[in-house]
C-alpha cells in the first residue's frame, strides 16, 4: 500500500507531524482545564444557574465520549487528515462562540459542539500515532504523545487564573483560537492525508446504538458523581448505559459472523494485548483525573492559594508524568508490555499512600514530590497500556480502532472523578456531622457548610469562627486522604489486571495481525485471527475489511 493510502512516512518527518497533531490536542487539554476555574465568574456574567453551570462541563463530556466511535469511523472513510482540520476549525469555533455567549443557552450550544470537535481531534491524533509509525517506534511516540499533551493540565489553571484575574472573561476562551491556527497550519503543511483503501460499510445501527450507549452511560456516571451512587436517576441511566452498550456488541458480534462491516470488528477483542491495554489505560487514567480532581481544591480552599498559585503547585503533575512517559519505550523493549504496566500500577499506588498522609500543614516541597510520584507511574502505565493497544490496530483502519480507545479514556475520566470525588464528599459531610453533634450550629448554617469545602470557608469567615474553618479545612483534608487509599486499591487492582490479561511480550506479525507470544509458551489462544473468508468469498481480518 503506498504511502498516500497509509500516511505512513519515514525519517524526521513522522516526528514533526506527532508534534503537529500533539499541539491540535494541547488545545483541547487546555479548555477542559479552563473551564473548571472559570465557572465561578461564568455564573455571574451569564446568569447560569447551578444546573446550568453543570450541564457546561457535562455536556462537553458527554458529547466527548459519544463522538469517538462515529468520528473514526468517518476518517477512516474519507480520510483522517480531514476530519482532523474540520475538528479543529469546528473547535475554534465553538470557543470563539463560547467567548461572545450572552446567555446559558447559547454557550451550552458552543460547548456540545466543542465536545464533538474535541472528539474527532482525539480520535485523529490517537489514529496518528498508529499511522506514522510502526511497532518498533511506536511506544516512544506514545510517550512524546502523552508528555506533550499533559502539559495542558497546568497550563489552563496558569493561564486561565492569570486572565481571569486581570481580563475579560471571553479571553479564557479565545485562548484556544490562536493555539488552534497554529495546529491548523502545522496539520495542513505537516500531516498526510490517509484513509483506509476500500471504504468501510456504514453500520448505521452500530453508531446510533454506541451514541446512545455512551452518552446514556456516561451520564449516569455524571449524575453518581454529583448526587451519589445511591441515586435513582444515576442508577437508571448506568443501567440502561450498560443494556444498550451490551446490545451493541451484540449487533457487532452478529454482523461479524455474517462477514459484513461491523462499526468495530469484535475479533479484535480476541487479543489480550489490545483489550486489555485500552482497559488498563483508563484504569490508569482514572487515579491521574481524581487527583486533578481533588488537589486544586486542597490547595485553594486548605491551604488558601489563589487559583494562579494552586496552577503553578500542579506543576509536579508534569514533571511526573514526563518522568514515566519518555522511558516507557526502552523499558517495554526491555521488559515488555506486563511488567511495565504492572510497575506503573505499583508506583501509583505507592505515591497514593504517601499522599494520604497529607495534611494543611505539609511542606509544599513533601506534596510536589508523592504528586510527581503517583504522575510518573500514571504516565509508565498509561504510556505503556496504550501502547499496547495501538500495536494491535493496522493502519488501514485505524481511526475506529482508537475511537474505541478512546472511548474507554473518555470515560473512565468522569468515572474517577465520580467515585474519589464521592469518596471525598462521604468523608467530608460525616466528619462536619460529627462536629457539628458536638458543637450545634443553625441548620441552615450546618447544611451550607456541609454542601462544599469552599461554602464551609465562606461560612467560617462569615461567622467569623476559626474553629468552623480549621473543623472544615480538617474534614476535607480527611476525605482526600481517604480517596488517595481508594486510588491506591484501584491501582494495586489494575496492578493484578496487568498481570493477569496482558501477556510477557508481544509480537505482531505482517499487517497487525498479532500472535502474542507470552515468555511462559502460552499464546495461542491470543492470536487475532489471521483471515477469515466470508461466504460470498471475501477476506476479513481483525480491524479491516477487504
């Protein structure tokens, strides 16, 4: 297949071109940081309300995590490269309308269209990775990858606390329209175009239902996060998530038995390589977001930092996430895809329980460095699991095969805040209960305490009593301390996982065909099928149809 077809390149070019598609991402990374500092001044220039401040960062989400599947399947259509531009012109679009929105209606609109753009760019720059470069070369690209676009993380809280705090607010958002120019310009001259040589079939039943799967689920998963996992509504909607995910794979498996196109050709969850890389790198994923999750809010509300401040102190997320992503190539050629993960695993869960030893007090120095700690085994495994997975994927139809990549990244981020966030949220109400049993206070009062740690500190200095700041300061610090246990249980989880489901080595033979070749002689019944022939004659393998 030549290169035109493939986008595969050789040399220095393949390098600037992953730099290409990794600043497209920066963007992207950027606005979901943004954001999340920016709601407070967006409820009063908008008017929004609580429900409405909610449903801007939900529906991002949501719009994220069900374009994924879809997205791949149209670059693998008519090309990946033009996907990706039309992404990244639709997603400075939605930031320009978000920047010049004068009603709540009108900037949800921008941000559901963003979250659709965000997709297809994702998806593109993931089905790069697999495009430009082949397996030998892959993992360091992976790595490059991930360090790059985790830069976005500190940089939206730095950036966007500094514009806040001396511009109008719309700049927070015309932030991403320069950063998007440049990716367009370095996309056009740098990036091939490639797309797969015959055309996949379009499974209309397949994209509604994992549309409609996704967001369902996702959603539940929201909902669980912000009114508990007891919740009716939140419960309904995992389950129906779940119900019509199931019918899905249902819908696929048969269309693959029948030797026609399947929106995603579930053979290709035969291999352990694949299926559980792409797992195991939201399970790594999901530790990494609860944290960002939760250390703003520690060091702005308990250790009373400004949000420039607190940008700055998530600098160590970077460094750590540096440190475990650029070796993550020579370590699995070392030692291969199991036991690099496993260690990535081991380490989170090591810096987790530094962490929750964490108080008010702590040198600032101490918590930089079990953040950089958990951040560095986050960025071994994830670059690793990823890495994993992509080697399993050809480049013929690659653009499905990390839409469901990604898929599983774009939901297990909402699902790590939902659960460490719940944990935090448990800790904190009960240990205020327990205090204010002790020492009674107005309900009213009790009940505005208990619904934040930044509401408890607004109480506290309105009442003017130290000791309702420092009881609150307390409760939250506790109830972090507990989440980094629970991140620390997950992480010795998917420790185990990696263990069990990923084999010692993998070796992929011609195309992406893989026959995964454990170092104990167990592989056979790993091997993605080479071909199949379906019963009008033609050849269909994992991943392509031909």
């Amino acid at each position: 297949m030549t290169e035109a077809a493939t986008g595969r390149m050789t040399g220095q070019r393949r390098w600037w071109a992953l730099g290409a598609v990794s600043l497209s991402v920066l963007a992207v990374g950027i606005d979901g940081t943004v954001l999340s500092i920016a709601l407070p001044t967006l409820a009063g220039a908008l008017h929004a309300t609580e429900t409405e401040l909610e449903w801007f960062s939900s529906g991002y989400l949501l719009m994220l995590a069900a374009a994924v599947l879809p997205l791949g399947l149209l670059g693998d259509r008519f090309g990946r490269k033009a996907v990706l531009l039309v992404s990244l012109v639709t997603f400075g679009a939605g930031s320009a309308l978000c920047a010049f929105a004068t009603t709540p209606v009108v900037f949800l609109i921008a941000r559901l269209l963003m979250g659709v753009a965000g997709a297809g760019i994702a998806v593109m720059a993931l089905s790069a990775l697999t495009v430009f470069f082949d397996e030998a070369s892959r993992p360091k690209a992976v790595g490059v990858f991930a360090a790059a676009n985790f830069l976005s993380l500190p940089l939206g809280p730095i950036l966007g606390g500094w514009m806040l705090a001396n511009f109008w607010w719309g700049w927070v958002f015309l932030l991403n329209v320069p950063v998007v120019a440049i990716g367009l310009l370095a996309v056009a001259l740098l990036v091939p175009e490639s797309k797969a040589a015959e055309r996949p079939a379009f499974d209309a039943v397949g994209v509604l239902a994992s549309v409609a799967g996704l967001v369902v689920f996702t959603w539940g998963i929201i909902e669980a996060g912000q009114h508990g996992w007891s919740d009716p509504w939140a419960l309904t909607a995992l389950a129906a998530g779940v119900a019509i995910l199931a019918g899905f794979v249902l819908w696929e498996v048969a269309l693959t038995r029948r030797g026609r196109s399947p929106l995603v050709d579930t053979r290709l969850f035969r291999s352990r390589t694949f299926t559980g890389g792409a797992a195991l790198a939201g399970v790594a994923g999901m530790g990494m977001v609860g944290l960002l999750f939760v250390m703003p809010q520690f060091f702005q509300a308990v250790q009373g930092v400004d949000v420039f401040t607190s940008g700055l102190r998530l600098l160590p997320f970077v460094g750590g996430m540096l440190i475990g992503a650029l070796p993550a190539s020579r370590i699995v050629a070392a030692i291969g895809f199991r036991a690099t993960v496993t260690i990535g695993f081991v380490v989170i869960a090591a810096g987790s329980v530094i962490g929750s030893w964490t108080t008010g007090a702590t040198s600032e120095l101490i918590v930089a460095g079990w953040m950089a700690m958990v951040c560095a085994g986050a960025g071994l495994a994830l670059t690793s699991a990823m890495s994993a997975a992509l080697s399993q994927l050809t480049a013929e139809h690659s653009g499905v095969g990390s839409g469901v990549v990604q898929a599983l990244q774009k939901t297990s981020a909402p699902l790590g805040t939902a659960i460490l966030g719940s944990v935090v949220a448990a800790v904190y109400t009960a240990q205020l209960t327990s205090v204010f049993a002790s020492a009674p206070v107005p309900a009213a009062v009790a009940s505005a305490a208990k619904s934040s740690v930044y509401a408890g500190i607004a109480v506290a200095d309105t009442l003017h009593s130290a000791a309702l700041g420092d009881a609150v300061r307390t409760a939250f610090t506790q109830g972090m301390s507990v989440s980094l246990l629970v991140s620390a249980g997950i992480a010795v989880a998917g420790a185990i996982m990696a263990v069990v489901v990923l084999p010692r080595r993998a070796r992929a033979s011609h195309g992406a065909h893989v026959a995964e070749a454990a170092g104990d002689g167990a592989a056979a019944d790993d091997a993605v099928p080479a071909a199949a022939t379906t019963p009008d004659g033609r050849s269909v393998h994992a991943g392509r149809h031909s």
